[in-house]
C-alpha cells in the first residue's frame, strides 16, 4: 500500500501527526482489507498458521510504509508496503485454499494505491511485477490442484487489466495535479499583475515597463509592442524587450502579417504554426530569440486599437493556457496604462511649451538649468533680447511682432546644436544654454544665433559662463546684467559678463 503524506518531521508531535494523516488516508483501503480477510474465511478450509502470518504481513507492511513516511521517505515506504500488501494477500489466497479463495482481487488495492500517489512509471512496474509474482510463483512452486495451469491465462488477462487501470489512474491523478498547478499559478500571476499594474501607472517609460512586465509574470521569452503610425496607414515597432531594440525603432510591420490581422480584427491570433512567414517584421522575431508560438493581442483603448502586443514563448498550444490568458489581461490594462502615459506627455509637453513659438518656455528653462547646475559639465548661459520690439509692435503691429517672434524662434532652433537648449522666457526675451564650449567658440555660437534674427531687426545677448560653485540664480543674474550691459552699449551686440570678459565684447558686423 501507499503513502500520500510526505512532510518531513521537525519533532515528534510533528511525527505523529504526519503518521495520523497517513493512517487517516489508509482508511477506506484499511477497510476493504479487513472486509476481505473476514470474507476468506467464510465456506472454506482454512490454514490458520498462513492466514495469521497473512495479517503480520499486512500489518508489518503498513508499519513500515508509515515511519518511512515519516522520515519524508514516501516513495520507498510505498513501494515495499505495496510489495508486502501484495505478499500478504497471495499468503491468505495460500490460506484460503488457493486458486478458487476468490480473494486475489484484493491485491489490485496496491496497485490503484500506487497509481494514485506515486508519479514514476517505474514505480508502477515494480508493483505490478510483484502482482505479477504472487500469481506465477504459486501456479510454478505448487501447481494443480490447488493452482491449475487455466490460471496463467487469468494472470495475464489480471496483469493486462491491472496494467491499464494503473496507467490510467497515474495520467488522471498527473493531469489534475498540472491543472491544480497552473490553477495556483495563475493566482500568483493574478497578484503579479494587480502589482504591477499599480507600478506601471507611475511608470516613467510606460512603453517598456508593459513589454517587461508581460514578458516576467507570463515566462515569455520576450514581448514586443508595435503601434499605429501618426497617419494610422502602418503599424511601427516601438518597444521591447529584446537586445538594442532602438535599431529597430520604427520599422513596419509586414503587410498581411499575424500584427495587422490583430490589429484590424481587435481580436487576439496565437499563432503556432508556420511562426516566419506570420511575424510583424522577422529581424524583431529573431532578436527576440525565435519563438514557436506567439500571441497577437491588440490594444484596445476607448474602442478602437492603438496598437499590438506581441508576445512569444516556446511551449504554447492554446489561448486557454494561463499564460496567455495573463498576457492579455496586461495587454487590455497596458493599453490604458500607455494611453495614460500619452496624453500626460502631451500634457507635460504643453505644460513647457511656448505656444506662439513653440520653443520651450520658461518652466522648461527652470528644470534644464537646474539640471545643468547638477552636472559637473561647463555651460554657459546666454540670455537674449530683441531690440527695439516695442517699437516693432507700435509700427506694425502685434501679429507682425508675433510673427516676428515666431520666425526668431526658428532660426534660433536651427542653428542650435543639439544638445544646446533654446527657450523663450517671456515676451521678446530668450534665453540659450550652450554647452562644453571655451569663451571663444560659445561667441561664435552667439554670433550665429543674432545672425537669424528676421529682416532688418536686431537682438542683444548678455553671456555668463558658470563658475563652480555657482547657483542658478546668481549665474543669471550675472547674465542679465552682461545683457543690460549690451543694451545700454548700443544694442545688436554681445556682452559677456564682467569678470569673464576674456573675449570682450563683440558687434555683428551686418
């Protein structure tokens, strides 16, 4: 007979416990045993010294199967205990006349036992070659009468049966147990998703954070996203969690490919088969390590699809599968998270943007400053201002002067490297960070900048170039002041603060 239990004991109140279970779960079969011994000696001869020895046999084989149940050794105490249940039970078939005791049934107990809590194949063999010796050794040892030759035919028709109801038995019992565990798993998954969910919501890049989540709580091998192009006419890569996934930033998905057919249906495709010829674009599917099934689920926001997550994995037949089931849950919840995610950019593009220039504004000026502050890199300041603009509006008027605003604003943003910074501070006031530049090559870059200054119009420029230590307020202030100074000394030039004028003031030569 067999043990279910196979918690290991840390003390002896532990110990009984674990053994009382294992009794408590022996019961019904404790019970058909003692219904079938009592049954044997019912209308026949009996041999009392073997059916006495049968029911030590029994008892002994139980013992031994529950202590090393005990001591976390379950698949060894069920094994003999199902070899010597079966020992027990050919014994009192001895005891109670052989062939025709019509007990031998009985011994098919440690085989569903077997079955029922052992996961190995060979396990399962061993017992049944102990059944299979409680009905040979007696048909070649003794023989007829007591054993006719008839029952090897009956051996093998038991043998056959027996084989069949164990194998069946130890299939279900696995399939519930795999259930049981992707049921538990998906609960966890559950709790990861409701977790994560609450992160990406925060997140700072919402894009990359829902690819990686999906990819950690469903065990894909990676997750992609592609999404609708600004003129909704293709589908684009945008994210993913595979390696230098910015090289492939932008790249279409393939006409007719499993991507569109999700994205136009809004229904999810799994697609198992025939995996190269149905990817949105092949290079992605390869980096992210070829997978042979993959999941299309369209993100869907206010009812209509923005984009496609792509998921892969190795090992995934149906939609049915938990996993699948998880990816898409984070799919639909990803689709508001990166639409959240958009319309707080858009927000927070607004939020800084100038709207006449669209030049970034004041508060943008404010955070990259102060960024600059924080960073050990030179930088220079420069603040700007165009000349005479009052008198600009009063002559032509204050859409002329928007307009004049507007055409300084991009040719300033033209002739600015990238990683310099221009800003419109307020009315016809500007401000430019110039970085990693000596005195010298920040005044040609001036120079260039009041050179884009529309029609006949000037600007005057105050330059400081920070000094460590140095706060935003007071490199500033250093600015504006060299700017007066500019002003004051005949406007359309460029002063550079007081104690920094190692390149002294320069005039544009118009």
């Amino acid at each position: 007979m067999s043990f279910a239990t196979s918690n290991r004991p840390g003390s002896d109140g532990l110990s009984a416990g674990v053994a009382g279970k294992a009794v408590k779960e022996l019961s019904p079969f404790i019970a058909v045993t003692a219904l079938a011994w009592i049954a044997g000696t019912i209308g026949t001869p009996m041999n009392w010294t073997e059916y006495v020895g049968s029911i030590a046999l029994v008892l002994l084989s139980w013992a031994f199967g529950i202590a090393r149940t005990v001591r976390g050794d379950i698949r060894t105490g069920s094994v003999v205990a199902a070899l010597g249940f079966i020992a027990a039970v050919g014994l009192m078939r001895q005891a109670c006349g052989g062939a025709t005791s019509g007990v031998s049934g009985v011994a098919l107990l440690a085989i569903f036992q077997t079955a029922l809590y052992l996961r190995k194949r060979q396990d399962l063999l061993i017992v049944l070659l102990g059944l299979a010796a409680m009905y040979l050794i007696p048909l070649i040892a003794i023989g007829a009468p007591k054993y006719p030759s008839s029952g090897y035919r009956g051996t093998l028709l038991t043998l056959a049966v027996s084989a069949v109801f164990g194998l069946v038995t130890q299939n279900l019992v696995a399939d519930i147990r795999r259930r049981a565990a992707q049921t538990r798993h998906g609960a966890e998954m559950l709790v990861q998703v409701n977790q994560t969910l609450q992160k990406l919501f925060d997140s700072p890049d919402a894009r990359v954070d829902v690819c990686q989540a999906v990819k950690d709580i469903s065990g894909a091998t990676a997750a992609l996203l592609f999404e609708s192009s600004a003129n909704a006419e293709s589908l684009h890569f945008t994210s993913g969690t595979i390696e230098n996934p910015s090289q492939w930033l932008s790249t279409p998905a393939a006409l007719g490919s499993a991507v569109e057919d999700a994205f136009n249906s809004r229904r999810s495709v799994l697609v198992t088969d025939n995996i190269e010829s149905r990817v949105g674009n092949v290079g992605t599917w390869r980096a992210a390590g070829s997978p042979t099934s993959v999941l299309y689920e369209p993100l869907i926001h206010d009812g209509r699809a923005i984009g496609v997550l792509v998921v892969g994995w190795y090992d995934v037949s149906s939609l049915s599968d938990p996993r699948v089931v998880m990816a898409s849950v984070l799919g639909h919840e990803g689709a508001a998270v990166i639409a959240r995610a958009d319309v707080i950019d858009h927000l927070t593009d607004e939020a800084h943007t100038d709207q006449l220039t669209q030049l970034p504004n004041r508060r943008a000026w404010d955070d990259r400053l102060a960024l600059a502050i924080s960073e050990s890199q030179p930088f220079a300041v420069v603040i700007l201002d165009l000349d005479h603009f009052k008198h600009f509006n009063d002559r032509f008027g204050h859409p002329a002067g928007d307009g004049l605003l507007q055409q300084a604003g991009v040719g300033w943003r033209s002739v600015v490297r990238d990683h310099d910074f221009v800003a419109r501070l307020g009315g016809e006031e500007f401000g430019v960070l110039i970085f990693n530049g000596d005195s010298g090559a920040t005044l040609r870059s001036v120079d260039r900048i009041r050179a884009q200054v529309p029609g006949d119009e000037t600007c005057s420029a105050g330059i400081a170039f920070r000094e460590p230590g140095e706060t935003a307020e007071a490199l500033v202030a250093r600015a504006d002041q060299a700017l007066y100074e500019a002003k004051a000394g005949g406007r359309d030039r460029a002063c550079v603060s007081g104690g920094q004028r190692a390149a002294a003031e320069t005039k544009l030569s118009r």
